[in-house]
C-alpha cells in the first residue's frame, strides 16, 4: 500500500475532477490518499471545500506526490505554500520519493511552465519525478481514465525508504 498525496491548482471543477480522478484510481489500488488545494488567499471555493491545507508533515507522509496544474503559467500566489515546504524539507527526508505532474488537459498534453518549475522544485527538494511515460497512459483512453489509471500506479508505488 501507498500513501499518494494529490495537489491541485484549480478554479474550476475540471481540473479538481482531474485530480480526483487520481485519487480514485490510488484508493481502487488500496492506497491511501490525502487531496490538498493550492490557492491564492482569497480565492473561490471549488465543488468540494474540505481538501485541508498542506502541510511539511503531508509531504512527509506521502511515498508518491502528485501535483495538477491549472494555470500553464506558474502563480506565485497559489504555489508560494508548495514552493515553501518544499524549500525547508531536508531533502534527505523526501530522497526516492515519487512525483508528477499534470496540466489542465491531463498527463498527455506538452508540459507547461507551471510544470516544469514545479517539477524542478520537486527534484531540487529529494523527489524522483516521472515522466508522463512512466505511467502507462494510453492516448485512446477517456482522460479521467487515464487519471485514475496513474493513480492505480501510484496507489500501487512501494514505502518510502525511512
């Protein structure tokens, strides 16, 4: 079993079913997981309100993190808390942990600036980041699909090395 923490930027459900999506599939797989919302102070509520606020210890608790990305561009205002944690973690503390990223229209797409910052954050704090490769996405497939298939792969990843 797995412990997948899902992050996502959203001001629309499109991206938050997304990131849902991840969640079902790691849960189908018998994972755990834990969804946090990035957001700007201020900034409208989604579908669902309870996502909680991240935290070092969520970082901590997770063997594989995956991170959706609305905006193509990186918003300081929203990844200021990611940027953040991942700053102060001794990278020992997360070293062989999993990571990836998605954008607003699922794994397939090209990736995004927001992506590629946030994926060198990762990398720069210990995490191993995946390509899209690296989780079996199949093009045909519907992309809520192919989210909960990641999330299977990510339920499935191994314990973090403590």
């Amino acid at each position: 079993m797995s412990n997948v923490l899902v992050i996502f930027q959203a001001d629309t459900e499109a991206t938050e079913r997304l990131a849902l999506a991840v969640g079902v599939g790691a849960v189908e797989a018998e994972g755990s997981i834990r969804l946090r919302r990035l957001a700007a102070p201020g900034a409208a509520e989604v579908a669902h309100k309870g996502y909680g606020q991240l935290q070092e210890r969520d970082l901590l608790w997770a063997n594989t993190v995956v991170v959706g990305l609305e905006s193509p561009i990186p918003r300081a205002e929203d990844l200021e808390d990611l940027f953040s944690l991942l700053s102060g973690v001794n990278p020992s503390e997360l070293s062989g942990r999993q990571a990836w990223t998605f954008g607003p229209h699922g794994p397939l797409q090209d990736r995004t600036e927001a992506q590629i910052v946030v994926e060198s954050s990762l990398w720069n704090a210990g995490f191993v980041v995946l390509p899209a490769t690296a989780l079996h996405f199949v093009a045909s497939v519907d992309v809520i699909d192919q989210m909960k298939e990641a999330g299977r792969i990510s339920g499935r990843a191994g314990a973090p090395n403590n």
